[in-house]
C-alpha cells in the first residue's frame, strides 16, 4: 500500500541520515572513510519528513531536531529553509526560533549568520573554495568557541515506527 511504501522510505532515509557523521562530531576524513552531512542532507532530510509523514507533533519535533542540528552544524541553507518551512507550521517554527520576522517573508540568507556560516552551496564557487579550506584549518586548530544555537527542541529518538498507528502520540 502506499502508506507502507511511504513508511519504507523513511525508515530507509532516517538510517541513511543516522549512519552519517556530523561535521563537528568528526575530524576532516580520508578518502572513504566517512561520509559528512551537508546542507543536502539536511534538506533532504526534512524534505522526506514534509513528504512521508503525516502533519503532527511527532513530525514537528523530528523535523525541529534535524534543524536544530543543522543549525548548529552553520549548514542552514535555501534548501533547508524552504523544507523545514514545509515541514512545520510557520507559527511554531516562530517561536522556537526565536525569529524577529514573520517565517513566511524570511529567506534563507536573513535568517541568523551562525546558522549559516559553513553553507557553501549558496555562495559563488569561487569563494567557495577558498572558504571550505580556510574554515577547515580554523576549526581544527580552534574548536568553535560560540556556544551552540538552542531552538528549544525536545530530543527524541528519530524511529520511523513511532507513527506507523497514523496517530500523534
């Protein structure tokens, strides 16, 4: 059924998700050793979560906790702003946020600089260069110093299972 093919793909996404590192959880890796969420996997992320499940409290808080965590990671780019935005309601997205603007009317390159400071996908390929491997260097010989970005979010466990009932728990 649809339902159970929708159910397939989430659970088939969340261990994709799971199994990869956050970039501040590990060193600069060496060919094939790891693979390192980007600003796609984000978005992708909370893409699947808009599309695969239905909306709820449950949907909220693990779309919240994806982009609390992207948030913190500085990868918070077009793609996630646009997908976390399908994912949550605007008012809730509000005020976990802690925004000044109305969601709705914010792009992504308004919303705050920390959230965005290691997303290179919106910026010229030139600069983009440069960036990667200067903010590489700085981060391995100072670990980020600023403390990171609280939304508020209750953490839970990301498990495909927890809504299989079509029902909020």
């Amino acid at each position: 059924t649809p339902r159970d093919e929708q159910r397939e793909a989430l659970k088939i996404a969340v261990q994709t998700f799971a199994s990869m590192s956050s970039p501040s959880s590990s060193p600069i890796p060496s060919k094939g050793e790891l693979v390192l969420r980007d600003t796609v996997t984000y978005g992708n992320m909370l893409k699947c979560f808009a599309n695969l499940m239905p909306r709820g409290e449950i949907r909220n808080r693990m779309a919240l906790q994806v982009f609390e965590e992207c948030c913190n990671e500085g990868l918070v780019g077009a793609l996630v702003w646009n997908e976390v935005r399908r994912a949550v309601p605007y008012k809730l997205l509000e005020e976990t946020c802690h925004l000044k603007q109305k969601c709705r009317s914010l792009e992504a390159h308004q919303l705050p600089k920390k959230w965005r400071e290691n997303n290179y996908g919106d910026k010229p390929v030139q600069q983009q260069s440069r960036n990667i491997a200067g903010k590489r260097r700085k981060n391995q010989q100072n670990p980020k110093s600023s403390p990171p970005a609280t939304l508020n979010v209750p953490q839970i466990l990301i498990v495909e299972s927890s809504w299989a009932s079509d029902k909020d728990m």
